[in-house]
C-alpha cells in the first residue's frame, strides 16, 4: 500500500484513524459506509482515508462537543 496519494497527502488506515477518534475499527467503517467520513476502498473490504479528511471531521466534532458543553452550562456558571 502506498502511504501517499499521487499529490503528495498522507493516506491513514481504518485502525490509525480509529485511535485518532478513540473508537473501534468497526465505527470507522460505518462512517465511511454512511459518508460521514470520506474514503475510498483499497481492495474489496480495505478502506483508507486522507489525513486532510480525517482533521476536517475531527475539527468538525470538537466544535460540536465545544457548543453541546457551552450549551449545556448554565448562565452564569463559571464551572
């Protein structure tokens, strides 16, 4: 397997971005089979995905953890 594609961008495995995320091999499949992470097949049941999609998500969760937290809080509460 090449670790780069043709201009030049990292290609990850399902289980190296799965220990990004901090979830299962298996989420990160489903992901890519509901589109909600980018990524193309290397084989018939290979999946690989850019790093610049990977960071795009993960940017793209910490935000929405960042708001779901922000929304949560109480006004006023300095906690």
């Amino acid at each position: 397997m090449n670790a780069f594609t043709a201009d030049g961008e990292r290609v990850l495995s399902v289980h190296t971005v799965a220990v990004r995320f901090g979830v299962s091999d298996r989420t990160i499949r489903l992901w890519a089979v509901q589109r909600r992470l980018p990524g193309f097949k290397d084989g018939p049941k290979i999946w690989r995905f850019r790093a610049s999609d990977v960071e795009t998500l993960r940017a793209r969760l910490n935000i929405r953890r960042r708001n779901r937290v922000d929304h949560d809080r109480e006004p006023g509460d300095d906690s």
